[in-house]
C-alpha cells in the first residue's frame, strides 16, 4: 500500500501500488499542462467510509511513495479514463481497474491518514 502525501498539509492518502502508479500518470499529465482539477476518491471504512476531495494544482508540491519495489504495468484502458475525468467538470475520480472485458469500474476505497 502506497501513500500519495499531499502538499505541505500532512495528509497522506492511502493506495495500492498499481492504482498509485496511474494516477500518478494521469495527474502528471494534467500538471505538465500547468491544469488545476478535483481528485476524488471513496474512504476506507476505517476512516469514516465517506469520500474525500482535494485540489489538485501545480503550486502545491505532490509526493508518491510506493511500498513496493518494481514499477507496475500499465493499464492504457484505466489510464484513459482516469484522464477523461480529470478532464471533466467533475475532476479525476479514482475507480476500479475495468476488467478484461472492458467494463467501467466503480470508485476504490482508500484510507486518509491526516
């Protein structure tokens, strides 16, 4: 499990592995072109099984910590949609790897440590 450590706030929001390396692309993506956008993710039960927002933007510095030693493959299909709705009005919205045949997935659960 792997954390992306937000800014200079403390809040450390928890993923795996393989979903952390998507997002890190597609908000890499979104900050090369200085674009500011909503992420949004469903919480753990352990933190109030809610959902949580933040504000992504090039000013505030990101820090993507994996647990694990060897890079991911990557999905082009989650990736895809991860941008489409980083793109969005509505922001990137962390989901469900799609399956193998091709369905959407549903929001992730993820764990905030502040």
């Amino acid at each position: 499990m792997g954390a992306l450590i937000y800014g200079d706030s403390g809040i450390e929001i928890r993923f795996e592995d393989r979903a952390l390396a998507h997002l890190q692309l597609a908000i890499g993506a979104k900050l090369r072109r200085k674009e500011s956008f909503f992420f949004s993710w469903k919480d753990d039960r352990k933190v109030g099984d809610g959902r949580s927002a933040v504000w992504i933007d090039p000013s505030i510095p990101l820090y993507f910590k994996y647990s694990g030693g060897r890079s991911p493959m990557i999905n082009r299909e989650w990736l895809d949609l991860m941008a489409t709705g980083a793109n969005s009005p509505q922001g990137l919205m962390l989901m469900d790897e799609p399956d193998t045949n091709g369905s959407n997935g549903r929001a992730t659960d993820n764990s905030v440590k502040p």
